[in-house]
C-alpha cells in the first residue's frame, strides 16, 4: 500500500509539471507572434498638429482654466474691483470733478477708473505673483522642459490674461450701466477695447519683467502692493488728476498707470472713437511694453533662485 501511493503521488507531479510547461510554451509563443505595439496615428486632434496658434489657445485654455479655479485669483481680479466701485460709488458718487475739460460727476469718474486698476491687477500683479510662485516651485523648470517652444508658454498666458481682463471690463460696464446710468457711446466702448487690450499686454509684459526681479515667492506680494498702491493714488485711479498737485502730476505722468487710466477717462466723456483715445498714452504703453519684454529676453529666469543654468 506504501509503494502504490508513492507511485501515485510521483505521477501526480509529473503531470503537474507537464501541464505548467504545456502553458509556459503557449504564453512564450503568444508573446513572439504578437505584433509590435504600433503608436497611434495623428489624427489632426492634437493641438501641435494643428499649428502654433492652435497649441498657444491650448496653453491659454489651460492657464485660463487655472486661474478661474485659484480662489484668490477669483477675487482679486474680478470681484475685487467690482466691491471698489460699488463702495467708491455709494460714497462718494454724488461729487464732481472734471475730466478733460468736462464737469461729471465722481461716479463717471470711478467707472474708468476702476477699470484702469482692474486691468493692472489682472495683468501686473497677477502675473508677478504667479510667475514667481511657479518659479521657485519648479513648475516652469518643468513646463520649459516640454518640447513646447517658450513663445507659446508665454503667449498662452498673455491670451489667459487678456480674456480674465476683458471678462472683468464686460462685469465692469454692465454693472455700471444698470446700477448706476453711466453709460458710454458706441464708439467710445470700441475705444475703451483697443486701450484695454494694449494696456492689458503692456503690463503683461511689465509683470514677466518686475517678476523676474522678485527674489522669492514671498516677496512678491509686497512687491506688487508697493508698485501699484502709490500709483493708484496719483494715475487717476482713486483721486481725480484735477485734485493733485503739478509735482505728483509730473511724476504719474512717467509711470504707464497714468495712461491708461486717462485714456479710459477719455472715452467717458466723449462719444467719438478719435476723441476717446489718446495716441501718446498709446505711445507710452507701447513704449513700456517694448522696453519690458526687451528687459525679459535679457533677464527672465525659467530656474528657481539659487539653481544654477
């Protein structure tokens, strides 16, 4: 009985054996005759496929997205200015000033204004912010990485910046219109959107190029409030130009601030295209954004601080 089960026992494991080296030879021979994977075929769907513009509004689709989701991003640039004007309004709407020759009241004032201080926000001291924080976190290392060109990373976010201002002048006018009657003609809004797109990159440019400059992600938010806060005060923003003295004129008058703010002034008390827009505040954005990007090409940094090239 003790030799007849070892003997079963023994042919048990050799069948065992047979059967595992029966399968091993099957998945062997599956694998060899398997065809290569083959890489999926381009389509015509990817945005590098379809040229450089198409892959920069695939980069400002992306960035817009994550601005819109940033909570302060939200706030700062679109309900910020919103909570400004309806508090400029309720308190001080009822006095006059005079803008360019024209006796209105503060509330026609505040209208451009704020607009002026919505733009710089959205396409100055976000930027600064931003670009800083993605640098000293490594995000733009990692992004200049990709075989995607610098042009389109940096386009894309323009075109990002250009439709969160544009969003934020659109919540502007409309809120201004129905709440308060202040109100602009037809060609001095097509004005008002030639002005906002130059200074929109104007100082889309100034932030790529005061970014740069910011030692780290935690200097940038004083940074900012102690470039845009004086300006404000002194470009037409919060206190009418009328009110200032001429040495605080002469000194707005150098900074970009001040002409944008004026040119948009400009379209609130007139109804022509021609008289809404002046072409030396165009010059002088023109001016700054030229002499930004120049300063950028020569010293923006893709690294975080201390990392050697």
């Amino acid at each position: 009985m003790y030799f007849l089960t070892k003997r079963l026992i023994r042919m048990w494991r050799a069948r065992q054996a047979q059967r595992a080296a029966a399968a091993t030879a099957v998945t062997t021979e599956s694998v060899v005759n398997t065809p290569p994977p083959t890489r999926p075929r381009d389509d015509g769907r990817s945005a590098a496929s379809r040229g450089p513009l198409a892959m920069v509004l695939h980069e400002a689709l992306y960035d817009l997205k994550i601005s819109l989701r940033n909570p302060r991003a939200r706030f700062m640039g679109i309900f910020f200015p919103i909570v400004l004007l309806v508090v400029f309004i309720g308190v001080f709407g009822n006095h006059h000033t005079t803008v360019d020759g024209h006796n209105v009241a503060l509330k026609v004032f505040y209208v451009p204004g704020i607009l002026a201080m919505s733009i710089v926000v959205n396409a100055y001291a976000s930027l600064v912010i931003l670009i800083s924080g993605l640098r000293e976190t490594g995000v733009l290392k990692r992004r200049r990485a990709t075989p995607v060109p610098a042009v389109v990373l940096i386009g894309g976010q323009a075109f990002a910046t250009v439709v969160t201002t544009a969003i934020t002048a659109t919540v502007l006018l409309v809120i201004a219109k129905l709440l308060y009657g202040v109100g602009m003609a037809g060609p001095a809004i097509l004005a008002v959107a030639c002005i906002t797109l130059i200074g929109t990159l104007a100082f889309a440019c100034i932030g790529y190029a005061v970014s740069g400059l910011v030692g780290s992600q935690d200097a940038a938010q004083p940074t900012v409030q102690m470039t845009m806060l004086p300006l404000w005060f002194i470009s037409g923003v919060f206190i009418p130009i009328a009110s200032l003295s001429t040495g605080l004129k002469d000194v707005a008058d150098f900074f970009p601030v001040q002409h944008l703010a004026n040119s948009l002034h400009l379209a609130s008390v007139h109804s022509s295209f021609g008289s809404s827009i002046s072409v030396t505040d165009v010059l002088v954005l023109a001016a700054w954004a030229a002499g930004a990007a120049a300063f950028c090409a020569w010293r923006f940094s893709w690294l975080p601080a201390g990392v050697s090239r």
